[in-house]
C-alpha cells in the first residue's frame, strides 16, 4: 500500500516534469509565477491575498496539465486530423486561457491598490 502510494507520487512528478520540458506554455506561466511571487514579496501582500494568489497558479498549472494530458490521448486515438479532435483539443485550451485570464484579473485586483499606492 505505501509502495503503491509512493509510486503515484513519483508519477505525478515525472508528468510534472514532462509538462515543463515538453510544453511551452507551461514554461511561460513558469515564468510569470515567478515574477508574480517575486512581485508578492516585494509589495509584502496579505495572508489571504497570498493563499488567492497561491490558488490561481495552482489552477493555471492544473488546467495547463490537464490540457496536455488531453492533447496526448487526443493524439493517441486520432493521428491523423478530425473535426472532433479539434475540438477537444480547442476545447482543453479554452479551458486554460479562461483560467489565465482568471488568474490574471485577480493578480490586477490584488496588485493595483499597492503598485498604485508606490506610485
């Protein structure tokens, strides 16, 4: 049972792996977490503004995983071009950006009032 639970953890961080060497927009949302937290600790954010924070990033890469997850079995299943696979892979996508565009609403309402009182 511990094995078992053990071998998940480590699947889990082999797809995490190959999300970041294998997906160029994860390596760009890489990137802006890193300027978002750096940001965070500069402008010394609240607690709560740090946990909203913390769960956009986390559905951003969530929502960026599963897209992958979903254009490989896309692939897998229909090599060669359908309508149907398109939209699934257009469909994962959507889901991806609607997090972003999320993420990136409350990082301008929680940064604004500080970038705007430094000013």
């Amino acid at each position: 049972m511990l094995k078992a639970r053990l071998n998940s953890f480590r699947y889990a961080f082999k797809g995490i792996a190959d999300l970041f060497r294998h997906t160029p927009n994860a390596r760009i949302h890489l990137f802006v977490t890193c300027c978002v937290l750096i940001t965070g600790f500069f402008l010394e954010i609240s607690r709560i503004e740090w946990c909203t924070i913390i769960l956009c990033i986390a559905l951003v890469f969530a929502a960026e995983a599963a897209n992958t997850a979903i254009e490989y079995l896309t692939d897998l299943v229909s090599p060669e071009y359908h309508q149907l696979a398109g939209k699934t892979k257009d469909a994962a996508a959507a889901a991806v950006l609607l997090a972003a565009i999320g993420a990136a609403i409350v990082g301008i309402i929680i940064f604004a009032p500080y970038i705007m009182r430094q000013c």
